[in-house]
C-alpha cells in the first residue's frame, strides 16, 4: 500500500499489481471449453461488482475462470 499526499487530503492508492499475481489472462478458447451456465454467472458476478472498471472486471472473470477450470480439472 502506498500513501499519497496531495494537500489536505490523504489518499490511499492499492497497487492492484502488487496485490495480484502475474499471468497471462485466459485465451477465449480456453474459456470456450467452459460450461457456458458457469461462464455467464462468473461474467454476472462480476459485473456486478465491477460495474465501471473493466480493468478489474477482467482481472476478476480470469481468476473465476481459472477457478472453475480447476475444479473442473480436479473432479476429472
């Protein structure tokens, strides 16, 4: 976390990259094998919790898409 002082006003800035690991997003091919039920909840979900910043939408979807594919590959 890193502080920022601007005036009177402090401001907290979260380094998402800091707080989330490096890797390359899912291929939408990847994402295609996917239950497709399963793929919209994870779109919805978080959609609704990211509803103006796409950039962490994105972030959010992959880490539920490579979550399902887990378990998905666990339960094989």
């Amino acid at each position: 976390m890193r502080l920022i002082v601007a005036g009177p006003l402090l401001v907290v800035v979260l380094s998402v990259v800091a707080a989330v690991p490096c890797f390359a997003a899912m291929s939408q091919q990847e994402i295609a094998k996917l239950p497709a039920d399963k793929v919209r909840a994870i779109q919805q979900h978080c959609a609704q919790h990211w509803p103006k910043n796409y950039s962490l939408r994105m972030l959010c979807e992959d880490g539920q898409y490579r979550a399902l594919r887990t378990l998905i590959e666990r339960n094989r």
